[in-house]
C-alpha cells in the first residue's frame, strides 16, 4: 500500500511577483513556498488519479500511452525533488529563533528555489493538459499493435528510410520542402507521424504542426488543422484570405517550425493557406506526403523520398509476428507464404490478411488462396490491388451488423476521432439493430463490442474506448463498397447534382466548411445528414422539408442560430444532436415525436426548454449538460416516461414543490432511467429517499452550493467518471440528510466525496457495513468535526470499509487516528493508496503502524 502524508497550512491565493529583482525574492518568499506547497499538492493528485487510470487499464489488459509511460516517472522526479526542498526549508524555519532580517541570505536561496521548483511543477502539469487518453485497446494475442508495424526496431529498410529524411530536416541548407511518396497502404502516415515524435523529442523544432489534405482538399479546414496545433484560437470562420494572413502571422513567430502536409492528392498553394517559406520564412520547412510523385514536384520539394514495399523476409516477418506461430506449422507454412506473396509487400495488406486468417484451419487458409489470386476489382489502380483485395477479403469475414457499422465509419473524414458514443445514438435513431426495443445501454455495449471486433481484423483504429479511426485507404474501400450493400453515401463532396441526390442513404459535411445548404432538393432515401461542425454554416427555411425518411440528424457545433418550422416535417427523426449551437428558441424540437435521443448540450445561449417538450414522449436520452438554463417547465420531465438517460449537471433552479419551474419530485415519474447525472443546490430540501430509482445503474450526484465543483480539475472529473459507474460529491450539507435522504444511492455509490460536512465526527460500525458498502473511493475534505474516521471501540472482522481502495483526506485538522487503535491493514484490507494532507494532528501514520 501507497501511504503519503503531507504537513501544511493555510495555501495562500498570492500569484508570483515579477521575478528578476533581488528584493522581490526576500519580500514575496512567503508567496512562493505557499505557491509550491499549493502546486505540488495538485500534481500528487493529478499524478494518483492518472496512475489509478493507468492500472486499471492495464487489469483490462489495454496499452499504456508513451506520453503516460514517460510522464509518471518525470513527476515523481519533479515531485521527490519539491517534497525535498519543502522538507529543507521547513527544519530551517523552526532552527531559526531569531527574526527574518539575520537570514536574508537563505531567504533569497530558498524563494529563488521554491520559484525554480514550482515552474518544473507547472510544466508538468501543462503537460497533463494535452492527455486524451492513457491507453489504448491492446490488439488481440499475438497480434502486434499499428504503432508496432511500422516501427524501426522490426524493420531495417524503415529505419535508414526515417534516419534520411530526419537528416534533410535538420539540415539548415536551403532545403525546405520535403516529399515524401508511396502507393497506398504502404506507411506513409506512419512514418511522418514516428519522424515528427522524434524530431519534436529532439527539440530540433519550436513546433510541429500538420493537417491532412486528402483527395478534395479544403483549405479553411487545413488552415484549421494547423492552427489548431499552433494554437492558434482566433482564426475568422469565413474568409479564407483573413485566415491565412493570421496563419502567416503565427507561423513567421516561430524561429524554427515544420508544418506537415499529408496525403495530397493535387498541387496547392501554399500561400493560399498562409504558410510562410524560402526568403518569407527561412525556419520554416514543410514536410508533403502524396501518392504521386508529381505532386511533390510540382510543389517544389527539392528532396524527395519513395517509401518501398518491404522485402520478401520483412514481409514474411511481419505477416508470422501477426498469423502466429501456426504459419510454421507443415502443413499451412507454403500457403502461408503464398498468402504473404499475393499481398504485395504492402504493409497494410498483410496485416489485415495476416489477421483474418490468424486462426484459420488449413482449409481456410487454401480458400484464401484462391480467393485473392481469383479477385480482380475493377476500376483499382494496380498498384492499390493488393490493398483493395486484402480489404475485401477482410471485409468478407465480417457480420452483416458488423459490416454495416465498419461502412458507417466511412462518412467520418481522414484522420478523424469518431466517438463511439456517437456511433450508439446513431444506431438507436437508424434502429439498424432491428424494430425490437433495445435498451440505450444495450445498444452502446453492443456497438463497443463491434467496434473491437472490427479493430481486431485493423479494420478500424481503436484510439481509446471512446474513440476510433479509420484508415484513409480502407475509407475509400468502405465507400466504394457501400453501394453494393445498398447504401448511397455521400462524403465530404460538393453539393449540387441534384440528379443523382435522390439515391443518397447517407450524407456526411463533417468539418467539411460548407456554408449554405441550398433549397429544393429531394431526398427521399436519406437517413443520416451529418452536418456538424461547419462553424459559418446557414440553414435555409424550406431544407427540411423533402426528406421524409431522416433518422439521424447531426448539427452540432454548427453556431446556427435559428432551427425552421421545416425541421417539424422530419416525422421520422429519431436522433437529433444540435449540441454547442447558438440556438435560443427550441420550440419546433417538440413536434418530432419519433426523436429517441436528443442533446443540446453546450447550448449556452438557451435559457429555456420550451413546454412542447412534453410532447416529446418517446424519448429515451436527453442531455442537457453544461447549459446555463433558467426555466424547464413544470410537468415537462414527468411527461418523459420512457427516459432512460438524463443528464442535466448545470440545472440550479430545481424546486421543492410545485411552482413554474421543475421540481425533483418530477423524477419519480422517470422509472425507467438508468443513468443520471445532476447538479442539486445543496440548500434545496429533499424527500426521505430521494432518487431510490431500482433500475439505476450508473449516476454523477452533486450536491453543493455551486454546479462547477467536482474534484480539483476538469482532468480529475473525467478520470473520475470513466474509472466509477456510481459517483457523488456531496459539499456544505450534515450528515444525518446524507443517511436519512440519500442513504439509497449512497449504499450503491463507488466514487465518494465528501466536503465541508459540519457534523460529520466519525462514521458508525452500522453506517459502514450498509451504507459504505460498494464504496471503492473515498475522498474527505474540510470536514474539521471529525476526530476518526470510524470508531471501532465495538471493533469486528467485518466492521471495515472492506472494498475500499482509495482514501483521500485533505485539510481535516482535528483528525486524530483513522481507525482508533486498530491496525491499518485489518480496518481496510483492500487499501492501496491513503493520501492524507493538511492535518496537522494525526498521529500513527508509521509504517510499522500497518503490522
């Protein structure tokens, strides 16, 4: 067990004072141990929380990230070196007995210090603020990861490859435009990504930034891409000009910087995005990657580069590292390698093949033989054949509702993070499970289970559990192949054929930029319009109002602002998602009645949910987080029977009884929820038994005097909620409205915090044996009545927080003993990490105390 204790006052709100004068570093020494203290506290807390996510990912037997891997050991470093510091300069202050003025020498070395390890803190923690994820799905047995294939160590002729083109980056003659070139699936992506990690690794650059420019290029949106990496916030939505003048601008700061460009398909214009090179800009370099030599030519690149096919033994090395070892056996072993030959030493083709046929009989394995050798796909450049085979062969092993998922993915651009989340609303509103009610939960495990199936044939990329990506070249297979599936999609083109608009089954803008839908078009096979975000985009009054069958509409982050009564003719919407817009009258959203789920989250400007949403009686999901709303009618929520999801986290207006606005009674009606997250002002009175909802499985209650507080940081709340189903904070309220009013929610609660509650002295053997009982995380702060944590003076074997694995307690200073004579270990027998700080009093923390 991990036991830490930290001894402090008072963490001052003082800021640094400008540093370079002496006199600043005697007179603001206060200030900058008090900054330290405070600082190093939050990176013990982000460091547990970030290790808590990591070994439960690793019990799921999923890929701990390298920025993870290198980031722990980094800050235990920093933190070690701060403690020791504090731990220093604290017996010097209690050595000193005379005034400060004798000791101005080590008061200056001490600030100056404190200043020094409290900016190494910063840092680190400005690290964490980049961290999406800490881990990625682990490929199945025996099957090496995407980030393994094309990695330096496995093959020879990829890491000179690398080292050449390292070389002519760093270079400081006049080369500054790179081309990078090579057929389809060969690993181009790869190996830019692998040569920025190490080139930024290496610091050669100030920064790195890179965009895809794909088949139809869209210049606001590479503009955006490389903005977004330079961070660069402010660029205007709808003049490409103002944008790359801003580009420019930002670019031409950076001493040395490398911007990107991959898979181009065409020449463009570099000026035209507003990047700056030769005599403009002699620090900047721009590395291109394209399928076509001539493009890079034609772009200038004084130095190109041809990625290769892999050798006859690297081509067999990593199709045997992937099959396994069942390609050595007698009689699979020549197939095998005629499998290996028909896939063209393309890496992308033998570890898709390689993964189908990984546990495959022998019959199996002749069959693909004759298969890939048979194929012949038409209107496929030769050089791509092996590629397209590979994937229809795949594709060919894949369920019908796997199938349909892994072409949906399709309407995604490149390189982008599908949420799997969206994948399952998609899914509920299109019913491609069938007619038959499936639960919302059912339907999201379903559509993750088949996610990881389709990533397991690398079909699909799996980010994390939340996200995934797909594969530039496997994207234009899935949409060629969509239309022999019946399905008609339509992918980042341009809008205006109306001949051929009536055989759309799906439409994707995504991030395409477009500005104006225009009017009058049919399309009465469409089911899925996904629009969102195109920031400067405009919706025109009558767009709706011939396309009968929409199932799923998609106008999130858009920025529209008026939604028209032709939105009321999609009779058969049954997914709506218009999150992040600047929508004020909501009204019209009542007349779908077929909607099953609809978010309008980060709608700031609403401030009202209209009365015609209690017509919305067959909704399942609504979400309503982070709106700033001021009216949710009365009767409004009762009317939504069949709601299994609600999440409603910023809402402050709940009433006690009956009035104009909503009140929590309302929620009893809701007896098929199953998941809720809410906000409830801790001054709000509550009925015994609030919220005892039988089928409810997953909730984030907070209870408090603002709707803003959970944990100490917007990283520790989503650590919290992704690592526990069942979550409360509970801030500003007594213990006996904990017991009495929530004692049903509380007995099932994994996540526990617990703030400022003014008589919470100790918690009884009773409360711990029924009302702790699921709790795995437990965090106290504030609470300065509590003099143990539970008094066991009627001690029992039993009579412990017995699933509980995490204790925090912070800033409870007349805290005497956790467990009033009782050894650690039997009080808490799955305890694996105590943090205790701030309490000055607490005695028996030794480790010969845990015996």
């Amino acid at each position: 067990m991990e036991i830490v204790t930290s001894v402090g006052g008072k963490v001052a709100d003082n800021v640094f004072a400008a540093a370079g004068d002496q006199l600043g570093y005697l007179f603001h020494y206060n200030d900058n141990v008090e900054k330290l203290k405070k600082q190093a506290e939050k990176l013990r807390d982000s460091r547990d929380m970030v290790q808590k996510k990591t070994e439960s990912a690793k019990r799921n037997g999923e890929i701990i990230s390298d920025f993870v891997q290198k980031w722990l050991p980094e800050v235990d470093d920093v933190s070690a070196k701060a403690e020791k510091f504090l731990e220093d300069e604290g017996k010097a202050n209690k050595r000193s007995l005379k005034g400060w003025w004798i000791n101005l020498r080590q008061r200056y070395r001490f600030s100056t210090e404190a200043k020094k390890h409290t900016l190494a803190i910063s840092d680190q923690l400005q690290k964490l603020g980049n961290l999406v994820n800490v881990s990625c799905s682990a490929p199945p047995s025996g099957i090496i990861s995407s980030s393994e294939v094309f990695n330096s160590s496995i093959f020879g002729s990829r890491n000179s490859f690398k080292k050449e083109v390292m070389k002519a980056l760093i270079d400081a003659n006049n080369v500054n435009k790179i081309g990078i070139c090579g057929m389809a699936g060969i690993g181009k992506t790869t190996l830019i990504k692998e040569i920025s990690h190490h080139v930024k690794k290496a610091k050669e650059y100030d920064a790195v930034a890179m965009a895809v420019v794909s088949r139809n290029p869209k210049i606001m949106k590479i503009q955006g891409e490389i903005a977004d990496m330079l961070g660069l916030k402010s660029l205007p939505t709808d003049s490409e000009l103002e944008r790359a003048s801003l580009l420019r601008y930002r670019i031409k700061k950076e001493k040395r910087v490398l911007i990107i460009l991959d898979d181009a398909w065409e020449i463009i214009k570099l000026g035209e995005i507003g990047i700056p090179f030769g005599i403009d800009h002699r620090g900047c370099k721009i590395l291109i990657t394209s399928r076509n030599r001539d493009v890079c030519n034609g772009m200038g690149c004084q130095k190109i580069y041809t990625v290769e096919i892999l050798s006859k033994q690297e081509s067999w090395e990593l199709f045997s590292k992937i099959a396994g070892p069942i390609v050595e056996s007698s009689d699979i072993n020549p197939t095998a390698r005629e499998v290996t030959t028909q896939c063209g030493g393309l890496p992308l083709a033998i570890v898709i093949i390689a993964g189908v046929l990984k546990d495959k009989n022998k019959h199996e394995w002749r069959n693909a033989v004759r298969q890939l050798k048979m194929s012949t796909p038409s209107s496929v450049p030769e050089l791509e054949r092996e590629v397209f085979l590979s994937l229809e062969f795949s594709f060919n092993y894949l369920e019908n509702e796997t199938k349909s998922l892994f072409l949906f993915c399709s309407l995604f651009p490149e390189d982008y993070k599908i949420p799997v989340e969206d994948l399952a609303t998609y899914w509920v509103g299109l019913k491609w499970f069938g007619d038959t009610l499936e639960a919302i939960e059912d339907v999201r495990n379903k559509v993750h289970a088949i996610v990881s199936t389709i990533a397991s044939s690398f079909l699909l990329i799996e980010e994390s559990k939340m996200y995934v990506k797909i594969h530039d070249v496997i994207r234009d297979f899935a949409i060629a192949r969509a239309l022999r599936c019946n399905y008609k999609f339509m992918v980042n083109g341009a809008l205006g054929n109306e001949d051929t608009f009536e055989d759309f089954t799906c439409i994707s803008l995504v991030g395409n930029y477009t500005g104006e839908l225009p009017n009058g078009l049919e399309h009465p096979k469409l089911e899925a319009l996904l629009l969102q975000e195109n920031k400067s985009f405009v919706v025109l009054s009558s767009f709706f109002e011939k396309i009968p069958n929409l199932k799923v509409l998609n106008l999130g982050r858009t920025y529209i602002e008026t939604l028209f009564d032709s939105l009321s003719f999609l009779t058969n919407l049954g997914t709506l998602d218009v999150s992040a817009s600047k929508l004020v009258d909501l009204s019209v959203i009542g007349s779908l009645s077929k909607l099953d789920i609809l978010s309008l989250s980060d709608s700031k400007l609403v401030k009202e949910i209209p009365l015609s949403f209690s017509q919305l009686t067959n909704l399942r999901l609504l979400d309503l987080n982070n709106m700033d709303l001021e009216l949710i009618p009365c009767g409004v929520m009762s009317s939504l029977r069949k709601l299994e999801e609600l999440y409603i986290n910023h809402f402050v207006k709940w009433e006690s009884e009956n009035g104009s606005n909503a009140n929590l009674v309302e929620l009893e009606a809701l007896s098929r929820l199953t998941s809720l997250h809410i906000f409830i002002p801790s001054k709000l009175h509550l009925l015994p038994n609030f919220l005892s909802f039988k089928r409810l499985s997953s909730f984030t209650l907070v209870i408090s005097h603002s709707p803003f507080i959970w944990g100490e940081s917007r990283f520790q709340k989503y650590l919290s909620t992704m690592l526990y189903s069942r979550n409360m904070e509970i801030i500003g309220t007594n213990i006996s409205m904990i017991y009495d009013k929530l004692r049903s929610l509380v007995k099932r609660t994994e996540c526990l915090t617990l703030e400022n509650i003014v008589n919470l002295e100790s918690f009884s053997l009773d409360q711990i044996e029924e009302v702790f009982n699921e709790l795995k995380y437990l965090r106290i702060k504030d609470c300065d009545k509590i003099r143990y944590l539970f008094n066991t003076l009627e001690w029992t074997p039993n009579s412990t927080f017995h699933n509980l694995e995490e204790l925090h307690i912070k800033d409870n200073c007349n805290l005497v003993e956790l467990c009033h004579g009782q050894p650690l270990t039997q009080s808490f027998c799955k305890l694996r990490v105590l943090r205790v700080y701030s309490c000055d009093d607490l005695l028996n923390i030794a480790p010969s105390y845990l015996l």
